[in-house]
C-alpha cells in the first residue's frame, strides 16, 4: 500500500514538473515571437527601403545628368565633380535612413559621427586634401574637361574630374588617375587655353652654307601650308653658331588642333628641301687615324 502511495506521489510531481516546464517553454517561444515579429518587420522595411533609395538615387543621377547636358553653358568639369557629390551625399542620408529604420536613434549615430569625426579626419587627411583641392580647381578653373594640361610630369587630355581625384588620357590612350590636391597644388600648363601655339623647331647647317638661301628655303617651306598663320610672321633665323653648325631657329603660330601635326610637317618637308637644295646637315663624324 505504502509502495503504491510513493508512486502515485511520484508520478504526480513528475507531470507537474513537465505541465511546469511546457507553460515556461510556451511563454518563452510566445516572447520570442513577439519580439521577432517587429525585428523581422523592421529589417524587411530597411532592406525595402535601401533597394527602393538606390534607384531613387540612380534615376536622381540620370535625371540630373541630362539636366547638365541640356546646359551646354555649364563646365563639364563641374558636372563631373557636382555629380560625384551629389551621388556621395545622397547615399549617405539613405544609409541614415536604413539605420533609422532599425530602430537606432539618429542623435546618437551623428553623436557617435562627431565624437569620432576628429580620428577619422586624421585618417583620411588625404582624402580631405583631394576634396578641397578639387573645390580650389572649380573655384580658379585651371582647365577643363577636354583640355589638353601638363601636370609635374605629366600630360593628357582632361577626361573628368570626381571629388577625389582628376583623370587624364594621355597621347598613347593611357589613363592617369591624380589626385585633386596634387593638381591643384603643382604647376599646372594647360595647352588648350589659348586658340593658338607657336611651333618652335631648331635646325643646323653646315657652316659653308648660304644663310641667305637657307632661311630662303624654310620660307618656302612655311609658305607653303596654308595652315601656317601670316600674322603673327614666321620667324626664321640663326639662333646660334654651335661648335659645328649654324643653328635656325623656326617659329610659327597655327592652331592648338595642328600643333603636333604641324611639327612634323616641318622637320620633314624642311629635311627634305634642304636635301634637294644641297644643304648639308652635320652630324658627328668619327675619324680613324691608323698608325
């Protein structure tokens, strides 16, 4: 009897410890639940919301594109550098507004942003340096987008210019990525400026020549592109009487679009007209005295 009464007290304690363990289990799932639904809810929002405010700001970018195209009076240069802004500015507000939806406060993020503001400042000293050196271009407008410009030692056309950095295509289809601080801090020669360049080339003849003849044959030579501007005159004559040769110089005014062209215009078609007139051209001559 006693056997039978200790087993049913068992068996008692033993469903009320699982009815126990099933009712905390129960309100556990039932908070958990309760607390995922919002979560899930709001990181469906966040995520909505950032593949909804990336087209946004694709179809903003686009939209202004077109606005700067239509206004042909507005520099490319700051089409360029504006757009890149833009685009920087409004993906930042949209990782705010993802962060916002999450339920983070926004005073704490832009107090957490102006406590670190200092380091971060330090960390990217360059990248501040690029920016404000890219303001001082749009600023004094140097150059261009299209200009042909020789930065320190480099050269290229003027392909863009972001808020970072300007980007140069070179004669030989390179590109050359040099940042805005650099070029706006070095000596900059922009070719494009001016609608016109003088072409300077120096030629030497054989002191046995006629200088007469010989300036009377480069005149001819100049004379004959009609390309080669009349006003400002040609200027043809002897610059220098070097060790072994009396030394033209040839200066010329055409326009920037021809300035390579025109340079090798005149060191074939002179070369060749000096050749057909029997002026010589010295060069280093080497003597072998055998003993």
């Amino acid at each position: 009897m006693l056997l039978d009464t200790a087993n049913t007290t068992g068996n008692d304690i033993l469903q009320t410890i699982q009815n126990v363990n099933l009712d905390n289990i129960n309100q556990d799932v039932s908070k958990l639940w309760e607390a995922a639904i919002p979560l899930a809810k709001s990181i469906a929002s966040a995520i909505l919301l950032f593949i909804v405010g990336l087209i946004a700001i694709r179809i903003i970018r686009k939209a202004l594109r077109k606005a700067f195209d239509k206004n042909q009076k507005l520099d490319k240069t700051v089409k360029t550098f504006t757009l890149s802004s833009i685009d920087i500015a409004l993906k930042i507000v949209l990782l705010l507004s993802v962060v916002a939806t999450l339920g983070v406060e926004i005073t704490s993020i832009i107090a957490i942003f102006g406590a670190a503001s200092f380091a971060v400042g330090l960390a990217l000293q360059g990248s501040l340096e690029n920016f404000a050196g890219g303001v001082m271009l749009l600023i004094f407008k140097p150059f261009k987008v299209g200009d042909f410009i020789e930065v320190g030692e480099y050269k290229g056309t003027v392909h863009s210019m972001t808020i970072i950095a300007t980007k140069l295509d070179t004669l030989d289809n390179k590109r050359i990525i040099i940042p805005n601080s650099k070029t706006s801090s070095s000596t900059l020669i922009n070719y494009s400026t001016n609608e016109r360049r003088r072409v300077e080339i120096t030629i030497g003849v054989d002191y046995e020549s006629d200088i007469q003849k010989v300036r009377s044959v480069i005149m001819d030579v100049i004379n004959s592109n009609e390309r080669i501007y009349s006003d400002p005159a040609p200027i043809v004559g002897v610059v220098e009487l070097a060790d072994s040769s009396i030394n033209f110089t040839v200066k010329v005014w055409v326009d920037k679009e021809i300035y390579y062209e025109t340079l090798i215009y005149l060191n074939e078609e002179i070369k060749m007209a000096l050749d057909k007139n029997e002026i010589e051209i010295p060069y280093p001559h080497v003597t072998i005295v055998n003993k």
